[in-house]
C-alpha cells in the first residue's frame, strides 16, 4: 500500500489536498527564511555604516523599508523601550 492515497476518488482528494498543504509549508518556510536574512543583512549594513563612517552606501539603500526592531535590537535589553538608565 503506497503512504499517501491513490485509489478512489477521495483517496485521490486526500492526495492532492496533502501535497499541496505540503507545498504551500514549504514556500511559506523559505518565504520566511529569506525574509530574515534579507533584514538580517539590512541591518548589518546599518550598523557596520555607524562603526564605519567613511563608507558610501548607493542611493537606493536609503529607500529599503524594513522592521526596525532589527536595528534597535542591540539597544532594547531587557525588552523595554526606551532603555531604563
């Protein structure tokens, strides 16, 4: 007997729905992979440009849109904004 269903018409139903859901976790896991390392990057590039002064960034670098808890992550400590002194 196969692992996934193929003889009657709802065996086939259940195929099709389970592939598809299979497909649709994996898109939704790289989707989310990728957009963590983009803003990952973004914000290394951020805080390397305040350790280094002298770099030039190109133009459209200032137009990227991302969550700026990324950037503030190293300054939010305990998890309460702004920092207690």
């Amino acid at each position: 007997m196969p692992a996934i269903p193929v003889g009657t018409a709802a065996e086939k139903l259940l195929r099709s729905d389970l592939l598809r859901s299979s497909w649709m976790f994996a898109i939704g896991a790289l989707d989310a992979y990728f957009c963590e390392a983009y803003t990952d990057l973004v914000a290394a590039t951020v805080s390397s440009k305040k350790r280094q002064l002298t770099t030039d960034l190109p133009d459209w670098f200032s137009e990227i849109k991302f969550p700026i808890r990324r950037v503030l992550e190293e300054y939010i400590g305990d998890g309460v904004w702004p920092p207690r002194t």
